[in-house]
C-alpha cells in the first residue's frame, strides 16, 4: 500500500504514481525530482494549504517552523496574489534549496520570491498584512507562533503537534477530551479571545493523528 503518512523520500521512483494533470500531482511530481522530501510532507503541506487558501488570499506568506518551505512554497502556487514567502526555522534541512530548484523548474514564477532563512523565530518582523503558517510546530512553538501572531494582527494558520502534556494549558479540560485536544482546544479559545474569528479543521486522519488545524483572521473592531 502507498501510505501517505510513510517517511519514506519521494523520488523519481514514485513518478508513475501521480500520472495526472492535476496541480497536486503537479507537486508531487516535483518533490519526486527533488527527491528529498518524506512523502508526508507533501500530503501534510498540500492539504493545510488549499484548506487556507479557501479562506485567505494574499499577503506575505511566513512559514515559522517551515523546515524544507513547502507548505510556503504550496500557498504562493495555489494563490499568486501573495507577492513573497519567508520560510523561517532556526536549522533548515540542507535539502529546502535543492526542494526550491525543483519547483522553481516546475512553476518559474516562484524564482525570487521565496527566502529561505535560518534564524530564530523571534528575529524574524512580522506585519498586519501577512499570513503565519506552521505546520507541526511542536510543542509550545505553536504557542509562540499563535502569539507572534496575534500581536501583529496577522492571520494565522497552525497544525500543531507534539503537545506538552505537563506545560500546555488544557484550561481544566481534560475530564471531558484527551488532554492533547484540551490543549488545542484553550488555542482556539485564547486566539478567539484576542479578537479574531476562529475556523477548526482537520486534514485526513491518515495523514497524521495530529491533524487539528487551526486558522485564525481579526475581526474588524465594533463601532
């Protein structure tokens, strides 16, 4: 079976697998020529972002976290309206570039557009006008993200991962729902209270357990 949530690198082996014309297999075959990226990555990365791109359109992409950039790379080919990506994690994998090559080859338009930067995730500015994504950052990074965020009124997008079960606020919750989904659901909770409306998605169970998506937009304040 061709699992999606296998670890396993795509290659040239696994062409004949995404024969179509669609824009996913489109990617897919791209990472294939890449071959260095684990396959859930491409399912995990395609699946957040069409699921942000029916809401949001637009606006700097910054993908916290972003490892090899292709969840940021995925929202500027689904919607080009986005001028820029910044693809920010404090140790990028030594394959983002050659992954960037092969979809640079594939859609042209990404040429000069993505920056790939190694830094910490606090050097890094963000504005009002930009969309935040992160896929699986773990732990309290999502904390930290959603915080980022909402301090600069950006819209935000998280898959959050691997929670802290002793350090993460699951708000008293944990009686009713398994303490991980507590965690998530005291996110969404805090992220409302900051004055944004909130959507709660999933991406395919089969993907990833941990497939709570959360994405956030700032209310326009009450006159």
């Amino acid at each position: 079976m061709f699992s999606p949530a296998s670890r396993g690198r795509l290659t040239d082996r696994d062409l004949d697998r995404f024969p179509g014309g669609t824009l996913f297999d489109r990617l897919a075959r791209a990472v294939c020529h890449a071959g260095c990226l684990p396959r859930k990555e491409l399912y995990e990365a395609w699946e957040v972002a069409r699921r942000v791109r029916r809401l949001f359109r637009g606006g700097r992409i910054v993908d916290l976290g972003g490892g090899h950039g292709l969840l940021a790379q995925a929202l500027l080919i689904l919607d080009d309206t986005s001028p820029r990506a910044l693809v920010v994690d404090k140790a990028l994998p030594p394959s983002a570039a050659k992954l960037h090559e092969a979809l640079v080859e594939a859609w042209p338009r990404l040429e000069g557009r993505v920056e790939l930067v190694e830094t910490g995730l606090d050097a890094v500015a963000i504005g009002a006008a930009d969309l935040v994504v992160s896929s699986h950052a773990c732990g309290n990074l999502t904390d930290v993200i959603l915080d980022r965020a909402t301090a600069a009124r950006a819209r935000v997008a998280v898959l959050p991962c691997c929670h802290h079960m002793r350090a993460g606020d699951a708000g008293g919750l944990a009686g009713w729902v398994d303490r991980a989904a507590a965690i998530d659901i005291m996110r969404a909770v805090r992220l409302s209270q900051h004055g944004y409306r909130i959507w709660t998605q999933a991406i395919p169970a089969g993907i990833t357990p941990k497939n709570r998506l959360l994405i956030g937009e700032p209310e326009a304040p009450r006159r």
